[in-house]
C-alpha cells in the first residue's frame, strides 16, 4: 500500500511540474502514518527529487518549517547500484547557506527499543524514543508510517534480520523563519551527502544543490492611491507575490538560477503530502493583507501622508513620503523571545517584532499599536523597550488602569529608522550596576598594574534568530 500511494503521488507531483521522465537517482518520500493527529508545528512535504540535477524550491514567505522522511535502503539501491551495503550508514548536510536551517536526524540513533508481535519477530508494534530525540512535540512512533490493516509499523521502515530491526528511515527538517525582507530571497540552498554502508570513496554520492526562493507578496503600484490629506487608512490589498507565477520566465529569476532546468523549477505548496495526519495542513489565505510596499508602488505616493492599516490593531502613520524611497516590509510578530524573558522570569511581557531589520523609512513616522496585556493588579506605569542590536533600551513609559487587558501604545520614529522590534513589560527590567573598582596593586616582578576588580557589564541580550521519501526494493 505504501509504494502505491507513494507511486500515486509521484505522478500526481510529475504532472503538476511538467516531468516527463522519472530519474533513477530520484527521491520521494515515505508516508507518515495515519494514527497520529498532534498538531506538530511543522508541514510533512512530498516532493520529488533529482539528486543530479539542481532544483529550486519556490516557497511563499510564511509557509513555515517542514519535514520530510527519506529512506535509507532505496537511496542505496538508487545511488549505490551493485554496492554490498544494501543500505545507508548516513545522510550529512555537506553545505547549507541563507535562511533556511535544515537538519537530518538518522532515526535508528534515537531508537530505545523496539517491540515485536507476540506470534512473529517479523512485525513491529512498538517504539520506544531515548530521551536524547530533540524535539517535545512527537516521538519516532508518531512520525513512522504505521500498516493500519495489521496493526504494526510499515515492515519497509526497518532493515536487518527478524527479531533485530534497525529503523532504516532520515528525518530531514527544514526550519524557516518568517521572511520579512522586501525584496526576494534567492540564494537560499542545501546540499546532502549520502554514504552507503560500506567503505570506500566509490559508496560516497553529494546532490546538486536544493535551491530556495522565499518571496514575499506585495502591493503593485496600480494598488497603490494618493491618500493626501486623508485620514482613512490605505489599505495593503490586492498584493501579488514579488515574483511570477510563471517564475522561469522572469529575468531575475532565470539569472539566479541558470544551471536549473525549468522542469525542476516548483512550488513548495505543491509538494504537501495529501496523505500527512501528523500535522495539519497550511491554512493559507491568498487574500491576506500583502506586507510589503515596493520602492516602484512609494514613486505614486510622494508627498503624501499614509495611515498604513497593517492589521487590526496596527497602524503605521507615516509622514510625506519622499523621493527615493526603498521598499518596505511590514510583517511582524508577537513573539517573546526566550533570552528576553529571562532578563526577569517574572516579568509579564508583550512584543511586537517587525521582521525587516534593515530597511528604512525616510519620513517621520509614528506605530500605534495596542498591547495585550495581562489583567493589570493596579493603575501604573509599564515600560516599553526597544531591542536594538543585542540590548533593550527604555523608549518611554504606558500609562494604564487597573483591570486593563490591553493598552494602546504610540511609538514616535523619525527619519533614517526601522520599523523596530518592542518589549512591553509590567516591571522596569533593571540594568546590573557596574560594580566599583577595588585598589590598583603594582605587580613587582613588572611593573604592570593589575586591576583587582572588573566592572560588571550591563545586561544584554543574546537573541537566538530563530525529499521526501519511499523508496524501498
């Protein structure tokens, strides 16, 4: 049942990218098993992969983390035709550049035990996961392919002797943040090193290069009206992606992947698994609000004054727009970041993160936003930071009432500065004070002045930023 579905969605995937052959060094993917419904945070992908040809994987900016599985007997067979192996001993990401971090975690290194059918050793139904296995979410149990009709794991899961199964399947994740860039991410790609499970330079295969384009939607400049004098919000709709659906048309596209061939050129969202139960599938909302103006759509705008409608309850007011504006993303999130928490466990914190770090905008401009807060104990200040670099630096104190669950807050930026990442908190998050010198002492055999004591630095912050598979004989 496994290849056939496997085979199924191969040639639905074939039709979809224009494939007119099957490669023999290709890989698809293994289907996860149908028991498991846990919501996992990431999207299982099935894709098919040419290991001796370039691909470019074309993927919208919030698609997220996704994971795929890929098995280590058919990739032998595949790669390593004739070898005396017959399976994997290992898959190394070789090389990896731009946003995308992406992880292979070999399943039988993280395998406590597995458990057989009582009447045949020839059957698997139980795993058992060491403590080591990286993430909280799932075991390999839940992520395995699981034979519903006989009650046990997939028999093409495991390789070796009855009675003494090794787990013969990859998981390959793939961690995106959220792009926030105005432009698009190009170059962006992973390579995998594949060895066979003997010795010897000949049992050693490294792809091509998996290339990913990140885009953004955006507003076009036929989108974009003169809002002078009006104090209605323009509203970002409309937007299309930043580039064409047809991408191996477009001019920059081609350039920047030039050894790719056009049949190996798709998009992400077409590669998610139909058969997942894991994890839900992408709830994607081709309507939704684009966050980026480009600096072509701020050309029809100059001189006017825009209340920027970024979500409900995110205004960005922005003063005359001038002459040689660069594109601008909007996207944001809400998220807390662990290191800031940790300045004070204590502290109840709100954030809003604006993900684009490096363009500017060249007017005055000012951010309401309102915070959602924790019911407030009493009437006071909050104080509200800003993250610059790697320290919070206090921009200004909030005012609010006792009971309140929200505040509204109004953050003044001039001329020359980001959207900017901020910290609302209940408490100050008090600064260590340097601590006072001791007394200098000469040392005698130099001469040289030894400092007894040294100032404490001040706090800081240290941010963490934050294919698939079947293929058996």
């Amino acid at each position: 049942m496994k290849k056939v579905l496997a085979l199924a969605l191969a040639l639905i995937m074939v039709l979809a990218m224009g494939v007119t052959s099957f490669a023999v060094s290709s890989i698809t993917t293994v289907v996860p098993g149908e028991e498991a419904k846990t919501k996992w945070g990431f999207t299982w992908i099935q894709f098919f992969w040419d290991v001796n040809n370039e691909n470019v994987m074309i993927l919208p900016y919030d698609f997220g983390d996704f994971a795929t599985l890929l098995d280590g007997t058919q990739i032998a067979a595949w790669l390593f035709d004739g070898a005396e192996g017959d399976t994997l001993s290992s898959i190394k990401v070789q090389t990896e550049k731009g946003i995308i971090d992406v992880s292979v975690y070999k399943l039988d290194d993280y395998v406590k035990s597995l458990e057989y059918g009582n009447s045949s050793e020839n059957i698997v139904t139980g795993i058992k996961t060491k403590s080591s296995w990286p993430f909280d979410d799932f075991d390999l149990e839940d992520i395995v392919p699981y034979d519903n009709p006989n009650h046990c794991y997939d028999h093409n899961a495991f390789y070796g002797d009855a009675g003494d199964y090794s787990l013969d399947l990859y998981f390959v994740y793939f961690s995106v943040p959220t792009y926030g860039g105005a432009k698009v991410s190009f170059n962006n790609y992973f390579t995998l090193k594949f060895r066979e499970n003997t010795t010897g330079s000949d049992y050693v295969k490294e792809s091509k290069k998996v290339w990913f384009c990140v885009y953004p939607w955006a507003v076009d400049e036929e989108d974009v009206e003169n809002y002078a004098d009006e104090d209605e919000p323009m509203e970002l709709a409309y937007g299309h992606p930043l580039i064409p659906w047809l991408a191996w048309e477009d001019d920059d596209f081609a350039d920047a992947y030039e050894d790719v061939l056009w049949d190996h050129v798709f998009w992400l969202f077409w590669t998610i698994d139909p058969f997942q139960y894991g994890c839900e599938e992408p709830d994607w909302d081709w309507s939704i609000v684009p966050y980026v103006i480009e600096k072509d759509s701020w050309k029809e705008i100059i001189g006017s004054t825009l209340l920027v409608e970024v979500d409900d309850d995110l205004i960005v007011e922005i003063g005359k727009v001038v002459k040689g504006q660069s594109g601008i993303s909007f996207a944001f999130n809400t998220d807390v970041d662990d290191a800031v928490q940790a300045i004070d466990e204590d502290a109840e914190l709100s954030a809003l993160n604006f993900l684009d770090t490096t363009n500017v905008l060249d007017s005055d401009f000012v951010i309401e936003y309102t915070f959602e807060i924790e019911d407030a104990a009493k009437a006071g200040d909050y104080f509200l930071y800003e993250l610059v670099g790697d320290e919070l630096v206090l921009v200004q104190k909030v005012a609010v009432g006792k009971g309140d669950e929200e505040v509204e807050v109004k953050i003044k930026r001039e001329a020359g500065d980001t959207l900017g990442q901020y910290y609302l908190s209940d408490i100050e998050l008090a600064k260590e004070e340097p601590a006072p010198e001791t007394e200098k002492e000469e040392n005698p055999n130099t001469g040289a002045t030894e400092i007894a004591g040294v100032a404490v630095a001040l706090a800081v912050i240290s941010l963490v930023s934050a294919a698939a598979v079947s293929m058996k004989k």
